[in-house]
C-alpha cells in the first residue's frame, strides 16, 4: 500500500494541504490589493479630469445641469402667469423689487422702470436691469385700446344676506325693486372671476378720455393692453348705504380694519355687528390684490355718489337730521350714536376714506344729491340739485367733471348735445364734461365730441340676468358672462322693476 494511505501519509497530505491553501490566500490578497489600488487610481484620475483648472471653477457638465434646474422654474410677477426673469440674487430693496413687479403685472410698465432705476445701486444690479429689460419687451408689445369700443357695466350695493332681504314680511313693491336692481355677494363675486377669465381688465371713466389744455376731450390714446386683453369700465350706483337699506340686509358703512385696510360693516338679524368683506369695494380691493392684472395700473372703477344720506354710510348730510324722512327717522332712532352735533366728525371722517379710495384706485362722479330723474326734473330742480351736490359731496371727494345719471335717465336723446339743451349747457357750466347713461342692450355706445363725452352702461343685476336666462336680452352674453352660473336661483321670478 503507498504511503499515501498510511497514517504517516496522511500527515503528509494535510500538510502539502495547508501548504496549497496558504498559496491560494496569498494569491487572493494580492489579488484584492491589485483591485484597491486600480479603483484608486481611477478615483484619483476622476477627480483630476473633472476639476477645474486651478480655479475651483465649475465644469461645464455642472454648469449646464445649473441652468437646466434654474430655467425649469421661471419666476413670476405676482398675480399673473407671465414668466419672469430667472432669478438673479439683487442687492436693492426686497419690498422694492416686489412693488415694482406688481407695478409690471397692472401694466404699468413705465412705473415699474422708473422706480428700479430710481433705487441706489441700480447700475450694478444685474436682476434689476433685467426686470428693465423684461418690462421694456412687454410694455412694446402692448396694444393701444380703442376707446371709442369699450363697455361699461355698473352694479348697486350688494345683498349681504338672501334670506333676510327676500323676507315674507318687506314691503313687495321695494323687494322687487333690490330683485330687479341688486345682486347678491356669491352673484359678484362669480362676475368678476368671468370676467377676469374673459380677459377683461379694469378701467376708470376718466381712462377712456384725455383733455388738451383748451379743455377739448379725445379718445385716451396711452391705455395699452397685451394681445387678447379687454378693457372694460367698472361703476358703482350710490355707495352711500341708505337709511332705507336697514334690515335689508344690506352692508352699513365703509369701515377700516385693524391694518388700515378698506372693509364694511354690517348688523345681522340680531343686531350684531361685524367687519368684513360685505361689499363689492372691499371684495374687489382683495380680488385685485391676488390678480393685479385685473386692474389696469390698479384702477378699480368709478363710485357714483349722491348725497342726501351722505357718503359711504357716513351721515354727513346736516337736512337729513333737519328734515328727516320716515326712513331717515327710522334709521335715526335705531342709531341714537348717530347726533347732528357730531356731523363735522362725520364730514372728517367721510374724506379720510374718500382718500383711501383714491389711493386703492377708485374715483368718484355725480349721481346727483337727491337721486332724481334728470329728464323729468326742471332746469330750475337741477340746479339746486347740483349745487348742493358739490356743497356737501363734492368738497368731501374732491373736483370731477362725471356725471352719471340717476336711473340711466339721459337729458338727451342719442343726437348730439348742444347748447340749445339748457340742462346740458347748465351741467357744463359746473365743470361737468362727461355723463353716463344707461342702455343695458348694446356692449358698447360711446359719443366722443370735442366738448363731451357720453358714454351708456350695462346694468348687471337680477333684472337683466334674468333678460337674459328668459331670452329677451343678450347683453351679458356678449360680455362673455355664463349667467346660468352666476344667477342665484333662490331669487323670487320673474325678476320685473315693478
């Protein structure tokens, strides 16, 4: 038998066994070494490959991927889904920047350049002049509106509570009037989103006329929109907040909040009172203050005033406490705060919220002081009319040269106006160069003379919502208005004005 198999050449073979394995580990370690080193040395040539030549600069694989990440998120200006520039850090005022870029987004462009290159370090601030240069861009593509081709709608206060203002217990006859004449919070609200989704853009009255410094009115020619825009003119119908209004339902006065900021109060049923957004003023102002680019260069409408309630819900008209009405003595005894001593008070505080209008971009015309019929009222009924009006309105707003007829009622058919109208020519005598009627058919009806304006008005209310859900008018349809949407179908129908 060989020694293989013997005890001795087991022995053996055990050794020549760890012998073999000893030599096949140290194969294996040199082998993992090998490998280390070799990823090493592929680390190490990585790095050098890719690094910058001695400047710690960026490779341009790096830089690509930056700019990729940076262009897939374009800033923009508040408001709008119009892209901005990429976001270049700026050394001028964050809260300058932004005023600037909403500036942009209500398309005054010019104000928004001038107030960048107005902050100190403009000429060294790359992000500055490249909002200048994006402005610049958006401001040449503008287009020019045609004055001569833009509507006018107009609203009356608006219904805060449905259930208390279509009460079983109110008068019929007035009911039907607030039916035919107003229209709810949801109702409004449900407007201007349409419009504003329609591509309607806010305007003034004194936007869509210029004056030359004879006194001569034109067509304004410097209101430009971008391509598919509309301007549209926005008015609103007495804003006084009548005493006949109590337990309607209806909004009391113009208030300021806690932040300065324009609100309305209101009673409920119970005779709480609370602070919030119970008319269209306070709802647009929060409306354009999320989409600037509903307002051009943040202008919000006109407010048509009288004056035999005061203004804006303030009693700042000493006949009403002399020669109170049933309605005007009903409101008195329930307001006992309310005293004819405090009316200076009243006055004061009446032209601080003119003011802050103004400053939220609203303006103010004529409704007349005693919200009459212009065409059945004397000459002689007129000019005391207009006299008191700018006695007790117009020295708490301010000058205007708008006149806006109570119930649409023109002095004048639609020829021209000429001095042979001695209600016309009595109007332009007081500085009155451009009145408004109503139509409530046609989108536009704008007359542009030399010594006048006349402009007609769409009434968006129940009555002409429910024209138009009936088929007996189109005039909202035509503004693009889905009425079906916007009608509340808890009003008493048919709407009528009797």
């Amino acid at each position: 038998m060989s020694d293989y198999y013997t005890r001795e050449g087991s022995s053996l073979r055990n050794a020549r066994k760890r012998k073999r394995r000893r030599q096949l580990m140290i194969r294996r370690i040199a082998v993992g070494a090998f490998v280390i080193l070799l990823v090493a040395l592929i680390v190490l040539l990585a790095v050098y490959l890719f690094k910058g030549k001695g400047d710690g600069g960026q490779t341009q694989a790096s830089q690509d991927a930056q700019t990729a990440e940076a262009q897939s998120t374009e800033p923009v200006i508040d408001g709008t889904d119009e892209p901005g520039t990429q976001e270049i850090p700026s050394s001028l005022d964050a809260d300058q920047i932004a005023k600037a870029k909403v500036l942009a987004a209500q398309y005054d462009y010019d104000g928004a350049i001038a107030l960048l290159q107005s902050q100190s370090g403009y000429e060294n601030d790359a992000a500055a002049k490249a909002l200048v240069d994006e402005f610049t861009a958006a401001s040449a593509a503008c287009v020019q509106v045609d004055m001569t081709q833009v509507p006018h709608v107009f609203f009356h206060t608006l219904i805060v509570d449905f259930d208390r203002c279509f009460a079983s217990y109110h008068n019929k006859s007035l009911m039907n009037g607030y039916n035919a004449w107003m229209v709810t919070i949801e109702e409004f609200e449900k407007c201007i989103q349409q419009l504003y989704d329609n591509n309607y853009v806010i305007i003034n009255i004194s936007d869509i006329y210029q004056k030359d410094s004879s006194g001569n009115y034109a067509p304004n020619t410097s209101v430009k929109l971008p391509a598919g825009k509309k301007a549209v003119v926005f008015s609103y119908d007495d804003t006084a907040y009548y005493c006949q209004y109590m337990d309607w339902g209806m909004a009391d006065r113009m208030v300021f909040d806690e932040n300065g900021d324009i609100k309305c109060e209101y009673t409920d049923k119970n005779g709480n009172t609370t602070m919030g957004n119970y008319d269209h003023i306070p709802i647009l102002i929060d409306f354009c203050r999320e989409h600037p680019d509903f307002a051009w260069h943040g202008h919000k409408g006109t407010l048509a005033l009288t004056g035999y309630n005061g203004v804006f819900g303030y009693r700042t008209e000493y006949r009403m406490f002399d020669n109170a009405t049933s309605d005007e003595k009903a409101w008195l005894d329930a307001n006992p705060w309310c005293q004819r001593s405090k009316l200076d008070d009243y006055i004061a505080e009446a032209k601080v919220m003119a003011q802050a209008l103004r400053d939220n971009g609203f303006e103010f015309a004529s409704h007349t002081w005693g919200h009459r019929h212009c065409d059945q009222k004397s000459l002689d009924w007129l000019k005391t009319d207009t006299s008191w009006w700018l006695e007790r309105v117009g020295s708490i707003v301010g000058p205007t040269d708008i006149f806006v007829f109570p119930h649409g009622s023109d002095i004048g058919g639609g020829e021209d106006y000429t001095s042979a109208n001695e209600k016309y020519a009595y109007l332009k005598s007081q500085g009155f160069g451009v009145f408004c009627g109503v139509d409530g058919v046609s989108y536009y009806w704008n007359q542009f003379r030399s010594s006048y304006i006349r402009q007609s008005r769409i009434d968006i209310d129940g009555y002409l919502m429910w024209r138009q859900l009936d088929g007996n008018n189109t005039a909202l349809s035509k503004l693009g208005l889905d009425v079906n949407a916007i009608f509340d179908r808890r009003r008493p129908t048919p709407v009528t004005t009797s």
